[in-house]
C-alpha cells in the first residue's frame, strides 16, 4: 500500500514563493526573521516573568494582609522573590528600618494599670501609671522612606515594562517591512518583463509569487506580537494598578505605627522635661 507523503499546509507554496524572490526579497525575509526571534524571545520572557509575579503577587498579598504589624514579613524575613509588591514593600522596611536605628525618637507612653480598690468597690483616684517608651521616627525620616517607596515603584515598573518596546515595534513595523519587500519584488517583476517584452501570466506568475511571501512573512511576525502585546500591556497595567494601590496603603500603615505625629507644642514640653529632670540628676549627684 503506498503511503502519501505528509506535506505541511502552505509549505509547498512558500518555499516556490522564497526560490522565486529577488535578493532584495530575501533580505528583507531574513531581516523579519530576526525580528520575529527578537519578539518570541521577550514574549516567552515577559510571559515568565509576569506568571511569577501573579503567582508570588498573590502570596504575598496573603502573608501581608495576615499580618497586623508593617514590619512583621521583614523582621522573619520571609523571601516572595518576584513579586513587585514585595520589592517595594522590602525597600520601604529597609529604609525604615534604617531610620529607627540611627535616627530613632523615643516617644514616651503613659497608661493606667489600676490601683487600690476601695471599700465601695469603686476604683480609687490613685491609679497607678505605668510609662514605656516606643522607638518611633520623625516626619522627616518618613518622607525619605515614601520617597524610598516611590523609587521601587518606579523601578517595578520599568522592570515590567522592558522589552515592550521590541513588541510593538513588530507589529507596527512588521507588515510595512514585508510590504517594502512585497513592492520591490513587484517592481522587479514588471522591469524584468518590460526588459524581455513577454507580457504573460506564465512569466509574471513567479515573480509576484515571490514578492508576496514578503507581507506573508511580515504578517506572520505582526499577528503573535499584536496579541502577546494586548494581553501583556493589560496585564502590566493591573499589576501597576496593584502595586501603587498596595504602596499607598503601607504608607500610611507605617505612618500609623512608626511616625512621631505629635503636635510641635508636646514635643517641647517634653524636650524640657527631659532637661530638667537631667539637671535634677546632676544636682543630686553633686
């Protein structure tokens, strides 16, 4: 039984049509060639990069929105390498971190811890107060850890972004390459049948055969790229979306937690107490 050779679809057609194109036309094929090589390699790229960074956006998002403390995921120094939330949010902590140990403001707190129950079970007006100092950090130190936080947003951002430009470059310039080689092959067809004067569908079949497969191959290059662009460029934009969404909130966790908020006024009452009860320490002492 004779068995049919398999032939795939259309390959019959191009290699007539790439033996029958001009030099021009081959190189302008090779050149979308290169093109197209250029633009699977940053799809399959960018396509890696923006799966991890869903995938390790997501942990993330749960360990934070499980914590209550800004710097907990810092301090356990858990890794969600990946995911531009993460970056962000780890240079922010650092920046903070720095900041509470070399320009730290040590804020008094006072509580009551209760005192001596009277007869009539009522509490007494002697309550007991307890006082502890929270390390905090000055407005000042905060805006450089929200201009630190700024930084890492922008550096997510380029990072996702890099590589687009290859992308949209092939599919707007894809199919005018391949019609540059299309016309020219055209051009050299007729100025060939112009030259042997034999006007014939036989003599100009070939030529014009072979200056299409240019626009074929440039479609060929432009289609994938339009829609890995389409889809990467939205997914790009959530995740932006996301991260400054994320980068506003632990701002102001921060702010919160770590920021010395009080009036201006509280703060030199206190700086005076502090230098009163010095000098009280050296008359005592003397």
């Amino acid at each position: 039984m004779e068995t049919l050779p398999f032939t795939p679809i259309l390959a019959n057609a191009l290699s007539f049509a790439f033996e029958k194109a001009t030099t021009e036309g081959k190189l302008t094929i090779c050149l979308l060639v290169i093109v197209s090589l250029f633009s699977w390699t940053v799809i399959l790229t960018k396509a890696r990069q923006l799966l991890r960074a869903r995938s390790a956006g997501r942990r993330f998002f749960a360990a934070y929105r499980a914590t209550r403390e800004p710097m907990e995921i810092f301090n356990k120094n858990d890794d969600y390498a990946g995911a531009p939330a993460y970056e962000a949010y780890y240079t922010g902590a650092e920046e903070l971190a720095y900041h509470l140990k070399n320009n730290p403001v040590e804020v008094a707190r006072v509580k009551r811890v209760g005192g001596p129950v009277s007869e009539t079970g009522s509490q007494a007006q002697t309550d007991l107060l307890a006082r502890s100092i929270v390390i905090k950090v000055s407005p000042a130190s905060f805006e450089s850890v929200k201009v630190a936080l700024e930084r890492a947003v922008s550096a997510q951002s380029l990072s996702l972004e890099k590589g687009m430009i290859i992308l949209s470059t092939a599919v707007a310039g894809g199919p005018f390459i391949g019609l540059l080689g299309t016309v020219w092959g055209v051009m050299e067809t007729f100025s060939g049948i112009a030259k042997v004067q034999a006007a014939s569908l036989i003599a100009m079949a070939p030529g014009v055969a072979g200056a299409l497969i240019a626009t074929v191959v440039g479609l060929f290059v432009a289609i994938p790229a339009m829609f890995a662009y389409n889809y990467m460029i939205t997914t790009i934009r959530g995740i932006t979306q996301e991260l400054d969404n994320f980068v506003t909130e632990y701002a102001t966790a921060i702010e919160h937690v770590y920021v010395d908020n009080r009036p201006i006024s509280e703060e030199i009452v206190n700086a005076l107490k502090k230098m009163r009860e010095h000098e009280t320490g050296k008359h005592a002492v003397a």
